[in-house]
C-alpha cells in the first residue's frame, strides 16, 4: 500500500504525524461539575483545545462511539441513564483529551462531589442532591455507616481539611416532602497522602540558626579533641625516650 503512494503523500503523512504527537491535550470540563447525576439533571460539557482557521470543528466520543455533534460543547438537556459512561474530545490542532466519566443515577436522591479523590489537606464538599431539585429535608450524611452530620435543611457536607480519617464510604438520607424517607447509593471517597503543615518562616529562620549553630559547636569540639589528643600522644613519645631507672628501680642480682 505504502508504495502505491507518491513520496509527497508519504512526507505529509510522516510530518502529520510528527505534529499530531506533540500537540497538547484537549481538555474536557463538566457544568455543573458533579459527575454523578440523576435522570432528567442537564449538564454541558466544555471541550477546549486549539484549531485551525479552516477547522474550528470539534469532536466528542460517548463510550468509544463517535458522536454527530462538533461543536465546542455537547449539552445534555434532561440525563438519561443510557448516558452514563466515558466522554471525551479532541479538535484539529489537539491530542484526545482525558477521559470524563458520567453516572446518571435512576433514584431520588444521589451523593455528589466535586472530587472523589482528594489530596490529604484539600477540602472535601459532598452533596445530597435530589430529584428535579426538590426540598429536601432532615438531611444526614453517614460514613462507613456512622451519622456524620444531621441539618434541618442543609445538603451539603463539608471537610475544610481531608485527612485519612476521612478515606470511606458515604451515603446520604433526607425527607422528601416530608413523606418520603430516602437513601442514596455509598460512594467510596479516597484521600491520598498526608498534610504536612507548612512551617512559618520565622521558624524557618530559627531552625537555620539552631542548626549553624550545632555544627560550630560540633566543630569546634572535634578540633578540641584532637589537639588534646595530639598533645598527650607527644607527651607520651617524650616521656619514653628521657625516662631510666632510678637506683631504687634497681633490682638486686
């Protein structure tokens, strides 16, 4: 196949290719940002990425599945669950951007979060969303099946500093209407690492100084020592070359 092409096309080929390697990634947002969602939520996502004047066009994939849509955004007006799975993007002068994973959830109540994985020392916000928005009441956020929180009427959950304590599973509960009692699916958060706080810089400055000054001690009590010691070794050497016996050392033959 390759030898039925003329060298020019061969060349476009090779350097096309070269190109597409080194382009950046397109990036793909979500909006709201929420990527567990309940039938009949809109969302839109955002892909962003360079082009040509002659190529302004877009490209999305659903599940591996090249969709018709190329504009920069492809909006969802009311979810369905057939809709959950693997989004992603690309345009002319831009690599396939990372993959964004949707879940629509069939229920009335899901638990949301901007990140389900989260760096320890980041905050963490969970939400109890219901469906078509309505009041929610007597909400309680549980993790790894303790009640965590308890509000007449606030749905939202926040950790203002994640630590591994919080690494778990949470679910949410609330009164719908005042009549239906609700539960939403456990989802599995992660927190990675450990916070390190960072130190103030006086106290920067302070350790410096105690650390200097450490090591001039140490210094100068490591030439100490061997100055004294070189001094007694030639004590030593001395003593032996004038020492002789006394005549009461003498002893009698």
């Amino acid at each position: 196949m390759w030898q039925l092409l003329p060298p020019t096309a061969l060349l476009l080929l090779a350097s096309t290719g070269t190109r597409a390697e080194g382009l950046p990634k397109a990036e793909l947002s979500l909006y709201p940002e929420w990527d567990r969602l309940l039938e009949m939520d809109p969302v839109t996502l955002t892909c962003r990425g360079d082009h040509t004047e002659e190529d302004k066009s877009t490209r999305w994939w659903h599940n591996g599945t090249l969709l018709p849509n190329q504009a920069s955004s492809h909006f969802i007006a009311s979810a369905r669950v057939n809709d959950s799975g693997e989004y992603r993007c690309r345009t002319n002068r831009s690599e396939l951007s990372h993959p964004v994973r949707l879940q629509v959830v069939a229920a009335w109540l899901v638990l949301q979060a901007r990140r389900w994985v989260v760096q320890a020392g980041d905050p963490l916000v969970l939400r109890c969303h219901s469906w078509k928005n309505l009041p929610v009441y007597r909400v309680q956020f549980f993790q790894n099946g303790r009640g965590r929180q308890f509000s007449r009427q606030n749905s939202e959950f926040r950790i203002s500093v994640a630590t591994g304590e919080h690494n778990g599973s949470y679910f949410c509960r609330g009164m719908i209407h005042d009549r239906r009692n609700e539960s939403s699916e456990a989802v599995q958060v992660l927190v990675l690492g450990v916070a390190i706080p960072p130190a103030p810089p006086g106290r920067l400055v302070t350790i410096s100084l105690l650390l200097g000054l450490l090591f001039a001690v140490d210094t100068g009590l490591y030439f100490s020592v061997r100055r004294d010691l070189r001094n007694a070794l030639k004590k030593g050497r001395s003593d032996k070359a004038t020492w002789s016996k006394s005549p009461e050392d003498t002893q009698e033959q």
